[in-house]
C-alpha cells in the first residue's frame, strides 16, 4: 500500500502500528485479530482531574420539576438580549 501510495508514513506522536495476529488454537481460520499497542498513548494521555458526577444526585434535584431548558452561552452569548 505504501508503495502504491494508498498510504504514507505517519509523524504523528499519536500513530501507532497494527499488528495483524492470527488466532492461537487456529480456530475460525481467516478470522485475524487487529492488535494495537496503545502504551504510549496512556503515558501522554491526560487524567481527569474530576470525577464523574453522580446522575442519581442530579435526577434528585430535577424531580417535579415541570420545565427544564439548556441554554448553549458558547453559541449563543451574544445573542440573548439581557436587561438590568
């Protein structure tokens, strides 16, 4: 593929090999794994610093509620007219 320029190298620091393995016990013949060494990815990936919230929490919080609206402010900040 390379050498039909289907593909090209990659310098990426986020390109990792795939390897092709053929199943051990031989079993379902032509049916290969795709293997992935994603080592190094874990090592540069950041940890989230925050954990998961807890949705049971948040369902507590809304019930009886009758209305509920989600407002985007990155898009529509300057779009919602505001009064003192």
């Amino acid at each position: 593929m390379l050498k039909n320029r289907v593909i090209k190298p990659s310098t990426s620091p986020y390109a990792f090999n795939i390897v092709i393995v053929e199943k051990k016990d031989g079993a379902d013949k032509g049916m290969d794994r795709i293997c992935i060494n994603y080592a190094s990815l874990n090592e540069v990936t950041k940890k989230n610093s925050e954990p998961i919230p807890i949705i049971k929490k948040y369902l507590l919080l809304f019930h009886g509620v009758k209305w509920l609206t989600v407002l985007d402010l990155t898009s529509a900040y300057w779009q919602i007219l505001l009064t003192k």
